[in-house]
C-alpha cells in the first residue's frame, strides 16, 4: 500500500506542474493557462467521483489504467509536434483520469485492512521526490514529454500490477471521500467559523496559487541563480520534508501551536516576496509557504476531528479548487509577478487577523 500511495502522489504532484506547464506554453494568456490547470483539477474530481468507488473489476481498472496512460503520453508528444491546446486538452484529461484510477487501487488496497494505517507521509515524500526528479526543468518541453511519458508509462504499469493484489470483496471502515483516501487536505462543515483554524485553512489553500505558478515561477528564475529545477525540488522538500521531520512530535501538538507555527511561515514568506530581491522572493516564498502547507495537512492527518466529512464528493471539493485557481490566475494575468505576490500576502493577513482576533476573543472571555 506504501508503493501504491507514493505512485499516486507522483501521479498527482507531476501532473499538476507537468500540466501547468504545457499549459504555460501553448495558452494565449496566462488567465487561459490557469484555466486549463483548473480544468485538470475539475476533471480529477469527476473522475474520482467515479473511478474511486467500489464495485469496478480489477480487469476493467486496469485496462483503463492502460488506456489512460497511452492517451496521456500520445496528448504530451503530440502537443510539442504542433498538437497545442487540443493536444494539451486531451494529455490533462487523460492524466486526470489515471491520477483518479490510482487514488481508486490505493483506497483498494487500504479496504483489504481492518485497521486504518498510518498516515501516509513517507510515501508522499517518496512520490514528491519521484515527481521532482521527472519534472526536471519544467520549461523544456520537448525534454519533459519524454520524462513524463516515461514517468506515466512506469507508474501505470506498476499500479496495474498492485491492482491484481487487490481481494474482490475487501471490506473495512469507511474514509471520508475516495480520492486519495483520506490523505489530501480537506476540513469539516463548519470549520471556517472558527477563527484558530484559519491560518490551518489558508496554509492548505496556499497550494493552489503556487502549484499552479510553480512553472511561471521557474520561468521568472530563469535567468538567475537560482535553477528552475533546483526552486521545483525545494518547493517539494520543503512541503513534505517538514512533514517528514516533525512526524514522531506532531500528534501531540495543539491546535493552538499549529496555527501559530502556520501563521509564522505565512507571514514570513509575504515579508520575503514584498522585500527580497529577485530570485530570493520567490524561493523564500517557495520555502515558506510550502512548509506551512506541509505543516497544516500534517497536522489534520493526525487530528481525525479536522478531517474532511466522511464520504464527501471529491468532485465538490475539486470544483471549488478549480475556481479559486481560475481567480488566480486573473490575478496574474493582470499584474504579472505581482499577481501571484499580492495573493500569497493576502492569504498571510488573512492568517494574522484571524490569529490576532481569536486571541483577542479568549481574552474577553476570560
């Protein structure tokens, strides 16, 4: 079940930046860029919807696992052979697709056992790492169709093999939603009412501005010393190494400590994008705000009462990921670098004033 997780995570991590950067690439604008990204997302959620439930054979999982694959690698060198949106259109539906049968043979396997398993940071470290080294230099594009082709080709193979390991009536406790069975950030009904879990909320939507920019941002590095592919890997360590790191110490921490190391991380990364100077912004703000993203959906892994409903549609969760990603990019679209900065400051006051005013709350009560 671990080689299975960090599969999916590869899947899902690669192809949310592979597509994102196809996408840059081929789209008139980068509002139509991130568009497509939400696209991606929007379809991830459709699939998994369906492509998670119990009920589908192993044989026909694994010949769309099959199917997926091939369509995926065909959308990716078609699109750098003069395919362009139509190309990148059908390599991110078909991905979307895969990364949703994957997430289904994960949460297969996970029903063959009584007991819940442990949380599944390892192996979204290995697959974060898998990802990252695939992905390279996001902005060559004719180099990245074959690393993702070959990427796309091995995972699914592999996961077609793990299907077969599958019982056909495995049964075990419910999870909250198919996709990703469990291990993807997701809050309870009501959760924003509460002010000490906001900088929680908006460190896990933190992710979603700066994965859908990473390859903007790389792009902007370009030039300086910073490498592209050496801001992508950091990014990535810096989201589940913090994670990795904290893991044996952070069952036992407090809310009230997790939204104030979160709330910290924030500030710091809006202080380093408004002041630093080229590329140090944007790697500071990589670093910072990754790690307060590792730091909130690690702590909601360990903490059941924060975890999503049990059996929400994954497709909800995604439509309103997709929106806000379609928001994002109007933002860039318009002011460019300043664009993405102004939303991740943004989301930093967001976590100070909540922070400050649920302080503030306890005292009067008090």
């Amino acid at each position: 079940m671990t080689l299975g997780r960090a599969c999916a995570w590869a899947l899902l991590l690669s192809g949310w930046i592979g597509v994102g950067s196809f996408a840059m690439v081929f789209s008139s604008s980068t509002f139509v860029a991130f568009t497509l990204v939400a696209v991606w997302l929007l379809g991830l959620g459709a699939a998994a919807a369906i492509g998670t439930r119990g009920g589908i054979s192993r044989h026909l999982r694994t010949l769309a696992l099959l199917i997926g694959a091939l369509l995926t690698v065909c959308g990716l060198n078609w699109s750098v052979r003069g395919g362009g949106i139509p190309a990148v259109l059908l390599s991110l539906v078909s991905w979307a697709v895969l990364t949703a049968l994957a997430s289904g043979v994960v949460r297969s396997l996970r029903l063959m056992h009584r007991a819940l398993p442990e949380p599944p940071v390892l192996a979204a470290g290995v697959g974060a790492l898998i990802a990252g080294i695939f992905l390279g230099d996001p902005g060559d594009l004719p180099a990245l169709s074959v690393r993702l082709s070959i990427l796309v080709i091995g995972l699914s193979l592999l996961m077609s093999f793990l299907q077969y390991r599958v019982a056909e009536k495995a049964r075990s406790p419910g999870c909250r939603a198919g996709l990703f069975d469990c291990s993807l950030p997701a809050w309870p009904t009501g959760a924003w009412r509460d002010l000490e879990q906001w900088p929680l909320l908006l460190s896990g939507l933190a992710m979603l501005p700066m994965m859908a920019g990473l390859p903007l941002m790389a792009d902007w590095c370009r030039t300086t010393a910073i490498a592209p592919q050496l801001l992508l890997m950091l990014h990535l360590a810096a989201m589940f190494g913090v994670a990795l790191v904290l893991r044996p110490w952070l069952a036992g921490w407090s809310l009230e400590f997790l939204s104030l190391l979160c709330t910290v991380l924030l500030a710091a990364g809006a202080l380093l994008a408004l002041v630093a100077t080229q590329p140090w912004d944007l790697l500071g703000l990589a670093l910072t705000h990754g790690a307060a993203w590792g730091l909130s959906w690690s702590g909601q892994l360990w903490a059941p009462a924060r975890r999503g409903q049990q059996n929400s549609s994954p497709l909800r969760a995604a439509a309103g990921y997709a929106a806000l990603t379609v928001a994002f990019g109007l933002a860039v679209d318009a002011f460019g670098p300043m664009g993405l900065t102004s939303v991740h400051v943004a989301i930093s006051a967001g976590a100070i004033l909540a922070l400050l005013m649920a302080r503030l709350g306890k005292k009067a009560e008090i």
